[in-house]
DNA sequence: CTTGCTATGTAACCTAAGTTACAGAAATTT
DNA sequence: AAATTTCTGTAACTTAGGTTACATAGCAAG
C-alpha cells in the first residue's frame, strides 16, 4: 500500500481554505497570474467566465490526500493550479491502473461527469504532490456554462481530449505487450523531461500501468540489458533514446 | 474479414440523400417521430435545438459501410434514426475490439471529437444494419451549441457517459479474466434482449471483445458445460440465467 | 447430390503474464 | 552502528491467453 493520509471532507477543506472573495477587475491579474498553465480557458476568456474565475477559492491541500474515491459524490469543479491530481482505478484484487493525471491547466473530467450527469462514478482521485487549486462551486459551474462560450469551449475540448486517450489506453490494453506498454511510457516521460531521469519506483510504476512490481522489475532489467535505460533505486536514467525508442515500436522484440 | 462494403464519400452520401428541407412548425411532428428515441435531446428542447434538428437531412446509409476511419475528417455530425453503428479499433495484426455501439438516442462522440476538436482520431465507425439517421453540418452544429442550452446538456450528458463507459472497458482489460469478460458481455446481451438468442459468431464476439475466435470458443464451450448456455451456429442460447450470473462475478472461477 | 463456404471443435504447443518465495541492497530510523 | 523498512533481483512455477493446425458440421448454391 502507498502512503494515503487521511480522506478529507471537501466542506472541510473550503472553510480552511485561504479564501479570495470576488472583488474587482484587478482581481483578474491575480487570478490569471494562477491560470498561467490554462492558455486554453483565459485567453479568450469572456466577461461571464472572469466572473466565475473570480468568484473561485483558492485552496491548498496536502499530498496524498483522497480528494474522492468510489461513489462519493462531488460539489465542485476544482482547476489545479500548481501540483498534479492521479486519477485511477483499483481492482478488488488490489492492483491498480492510472487513467490520467490532472495537471495545471486540465480539469478532472470524472470530477465533470459527476457534476453534469449527477452520479458519482467508482473511480478514486489523489493528490500525488502538495497541490494549489480554484474550487468553483456546482451551481457557480453551472451558470458559468450557460453564459460562457469561451468556458464551454474550453469544458468540451478537455473532454474529447480525455476521451481520445482513454481509448488510447484500451488500445493498449487490449493490442500491446507489456514491455511495449512500458518502453512507451518512458518514452513519453523522458520526452516530457527531456531525457532527465524518472523518479519512480517498480511497484509505482506497476500501478501505473496496472501490472505488478515483478513484471515491471523483469521488463526493465531486459531494457537495461538492451542498454536503453540504466536502472537505479527509485530512479531509471535514459541511456540510449533510439534503442528504447525502437523497443517501444515493437522493434527488437526478444 | 467480416463483410466489408465500399468505403462511402460523406459529401456522396448527402447529394443522394432523401434531403427534407427545413421548413414549417408542423415540420417538428415529423422530426419528433424520427427522434423518438431521443427523449433526452427532444424533451427539453428549445427553440434554437428544433432550429437545429429541422435543418438537418435525413439520409440512408446502408449495412457494412464504413463511415469514418483512420484519420478521416468529419464534416457533420450524425443522430442515428434507426439501425446501429460500431465504432471500434483495430491492430496492426489484424485484431478488433469495439469500443462502443451507437444506436437510436446516441450520437458518435469521437464524431463530436472531431467536430470539436478539429482533429481526426485513428478509429474506425461501422453501420452493422441498414442505418438512418439525420445529419447535421458543422457550422450549424458549432451554432446550436452556442445557442441551444438543452443540446448543450445533451451533448455533455452524452460524452461524460461515454467516459466513463470507457473506463469500465479498461478497468476489464485491466483486471478481468477473459471468461469474466465474456460472461458479462453474455449476460448483458441477453439482459438487453429478454432471454432471446443472441445472434453471433464466435469470432465476432472475438472481435468485440479483443481477443481470438479460439479463445472465445474454448470459453463458450467451457460456459455450455456448465449449462449457462446452449450453442448453435452463428447463436448462443441462454439455458440458466443464474449459473451465468455467477461464472459474470467470477464464482464458480474453474 | 456434390461442391464449396462458413462456423465450430479441439488438441498440442507456445509465450506472456502473474505468483510465490526468497535474498540481498539501499535508505532511514533508533 | 544496529535495526528496520523500503526497494530491487531473481529463480521456479503456474496459469491465462494466443497460435497452429486440422477435423468436422451446417448450410447454400449449382
């Protein structure tokens, strides 16, 4: 089991919240110095979405914090600010597969799905790092998606998008080996950090992706064997780009 | 290789479309009828939706044609009057799995994606029966977003459904035995049908569900043994609801 | 009735993935 | 420094799923 602290009460964490009443126009610089990650929501941002920008509450919460889990209903739209937000799914089993992470300038679409459709879906959520966020309150979010293009827009495109990797994710799942899976992860997260090294450990990794430490273990010893990756505790660091690139093409397949 | 027609120009489809002009108020009783299994788009609907819905055409589309693929554009969008619609992916070796099904009352979200997004998303959509549906132009479609709050519902409601429909299919991939999967399919079916027989191949059910024609019989063969059904050519027969009930939750595991 | 096509059955085999069960290394705490 | 916890490595084994390779059955057209 990782770390989880305890399941905090989404009433509880507003009324500690360092709260910023809705107020001026000047108030729009503050707010857009927070959104600095969200081009797509404040660019063309018109009156009626600023209005629900301003009307948002920042507040802060802690790493490993459970922000919702299996049928637990939500109140408000949260836009991430700084940190990152792991949405996944576990299985009674006690294993785990990551469905997408949110980050500065995402939103949480289950956390939309609950708020349009009013059900709540049995998924979990949980801040992996301390995270900085605008709560807007359900019928603020409502409003706001009734008058403002720019925010309608902004909702729909997340959703698509999401969508688009969710079948991405089943593709996977149902087409490609396990070690493809892997070598593409890397790949992809050495793309994001330009080669610099991952901090993961096996058994994250396995949750990751919804396998087991020893599968993750087995596989990134034979990446290393082919020389793409050098293995160390809690790290992987890239040692050749083209070799693990190859790999997660299914080239060089045994 | 399941019976695959030719692959249809979208704007060819319209010129020999049955186009049905927009027109008179009375024009809605008609559109009504056709979209009666659209209670959620047509109940709530304002003006600025039956706007929409009377200027779309009505076109035929016969079985087995393809309707987009693999990075294709879509110029409209498309609610399904009658027949039904696979939309699924495929590998490069030569495998299926569906994603979902549009039918009466659905629209095609990666459709939507499209349509929103601008971008075309490699995957594949399928009429299964001779289809109807009515089509809507982009422009018109981007317009009733902005004006139609009900479609907007519509439209929202639809997508965060099919969200997390799909992590339903990944959470299965990710956790489930095949013969789980297979029995819940089963089970489903015939949910959906009363008991009746379902009509399908082995290696169809392979397709849908993203493994091999082997696998599936060896499963079904396994599932008749245990008299939760009794198979035929191209049908499968529901013989004890319980029994499959139970196999479905993974009792009776071996 | 024969030919041919499609669907199913099945055995033998192979491989990917998961499991069990440790051992040992690296970090952290006491 | 010793003790403890957290990671990693790995071998042996099991099982699920996929593959190959046929055999046979049902159906349909000529």
């Amino acid at each position: 089991m990782s770390a989880i602290s305890s399941l905090v009460d989404h009433e509880q964490i507003l009324d500690s919240a360092q709260a910023c009443p809705a107020e001026s126009a000047s108030q729009n610089l503050h707010i857009k110095a927070l959104l600095s990650k969200y081009p797509a929501l404040t660019e063309d941002a018109d009156a009626a979405c600023w209005n629900m920008l301003n009307q948002a509450k920042l507040m802060t919460v802690p790493a490993d914090t459970v922000l919702f889990h299996e049928a637990m209903e939500c109140k408000h739209l949260m836009l991430i600010v700084k940190g990152q937000v792991r949405v996944y799914k576990d299985s009674p089993e006690g294993r785990e597969v990551t469905l997408y992470r949110v980050e500065p300038g995402q939103l949480c679409v289950h956390n939309l799905n609950n708020l349009v459709n009013g059900l709540a879906y049995p998924i979990m959520a949980q801040t992996e790092t301390d995270m900085q966020g605008l709560v807007i309150p359900r019928p603020i979010f409502h409003k706001t998606l009734e008058e403002s293009a720019s925010f309608r827009t902004y909702v729909l495109r997340t959703l698509t998008e999401r969508l688009s990797h969710m079948v991405d994710l089943v593709s996977g799942f149902a087409f490609d080996r396990l070690d493809l899976r892997i070598a593409c992860w890397l790949n992809h997260e050495f793309e994001k950090g330009c080669g610099k090294p991952i901090k993961i450990t096996h058994s994250e990794l396995a949750q990751e992706l919804g396998t087991t430490r020893e599968m993750v273990s087995r596989i990134l010893k034979e990446f290393e064997h082919k020389r793409c990756v050098q293995l160390a505790r809690g790290k992987i660091h890239l040692q050749c780009r083209h070799t693990l690139k190859l790999v997660s093409q299914g080239q060089g397949k045994k």
